[in-house]
C-alpha cells in the first residue's frame, strides 16, 4: 500500500508540470502575491492554493467514492490497469487529448483570495493539460476494493500536487524565476518520466488481480 501511494504522490508531482499549465503558474503566483513576495508570504501563498486544489479532488474523490460504492466487479483492477498503462504509453509518444477545461479566464482579484480561486481553476485545468494522469488516478480508485482507499488516493495526489507549489513561491521569492525557466526546458522529459511512472501503476493493478483471482 505505501508503494502505491508513493507513486501516486509522484504522479501528482509530476501532474503539475504538465506543458499547457506550468509555464503560466509562475507568472500568476507574481500577480496575486505583488513583485516583492517575503518567505512568509511565498509559504502561506503556496498553502492556499493547494487548498483551492484540494477542493477541486476532493469532490472528485467523494464522487467516485459514491461512483464505487455500487459497483461489483472482480475485473475493476485488470481493466483499469490496461486504461492506465495505455495512458502512460499516450504520454511518452505524445498522443494528444481533447482539453476539457484550460485556465483561459482566472481571477482577477489579486491576494490570497485571488491565489485560492485560482488553485481551484489549476485543478480543473489538469483535466486537460495532464488528462492521462489525472483519469489514471481516477481509474485506479475506483478499482481499489475500498471505495474509502479512493479518497485517500486523492488526497496523496493533490500533495503531490501541492507541495510544488509551494516551493515554486519559494523559488519565484528568491530567485525571481531563475529556476523556473530552467524546470520548462525540461518539461517534455518529464512528461516521458509521467508516463513511465502511469504504466508502473496500471502493472502493480494487473499484477494485483493475478494474485487475488487467478492464483
């Protein structure tokens, strides 16, 4: 169980670095924390935006919490397995997925406020900047045999999400996107990382019901 909760905190690590999205989150964070952003401030600015993301999956977790709860099915893992790793493979050959939702009008309300709202627009826009991972994580709770397992899946991604998040305020406070511009040039690589790690997952589901159904 850890395991697979490791990889699922690495996936939403690596969700957040999706090409369609990170390259705006840096200038956004500028905008509703000011051009002079203290440590204090980057930190506690980087909080409330993983809180807007943790609204966003936690309605999606109880969703598919509800979602599994009528549902029956010893096939749920070997299906999802296929799904996931067939998503893993579309990310490192770079199949493209219709973009359900994309951050085309955010807040304008500069602080904290603004940078919360905003959190809950980032986590939307992973529908369609980071679809194979986000649909992955969706499959594979609902093919865990606790429905309860499935938010707690979710809630392990959206901290990986998050704690990014926070030491990219960090970084944009002490090194005014230095790094930042360096972590986009590497963004395609990992991408392939992405969908090496979703093809990990679907395996560890596809193995898991061999184990329980057929030996």
């Amino acid at each position: 169980m850890i395991s697979e909760l490791i990889l699922i905190f690495l996936a939403g690590m690596l969700a957040l670095f999706s090409p369609c999205s990170f390259p705006m989150l840096p200038g956004y964070i500028s905008y509703y924390l000011g051009a002079k952003i203290s440590l204090k401030r980057a930190i506690f600015g980087g909080i409330v935006c993983i809180l807007g993301l943790f609204i966003v999956f936690s309605i999606i977790g109880l969703i598919v919490f509800i979602f599994r709860i009528f549902i029956i099915s010893s096939f749920l893992g070997f299906i999802a397995g296929i799904i996931i790793i067939f998503m893993g493979i579309s990310m490192i050959i770079e199949i493209k997925f219709p973009k359900f939702f994309i951050i085309s009008r955010t807040p304008r309300q500069k602080g904290l406020i603004g940078l919360f709202l905003y959190g809950i627009a980032y986590g939307l826009a992973t529908f369609g900047c980071s679809a194979p991972i986000t649909l992955s994580i969706i499959f594979y709770s609902i093919a865990m045999n606790s429905p309860l397992y499935g938010i707690i899946a979710f809630i392990i991604y959206t901290i990986g999400m998050g704690i990014p998040i926070i030491i990219i305020t960090i970084l944009i406070a002490k090194t005014k996107n230095i790094i930042i511009k360096r972590v986009m040039k590497i963004i395609p690589q990992l991408q392939k990382i992405s969908g090496i790690v979703l093809i990990i997952i679907g395996s560890y589901l596809i193995y898991s019901y061999y184990v329980s159904y057929l030996i």
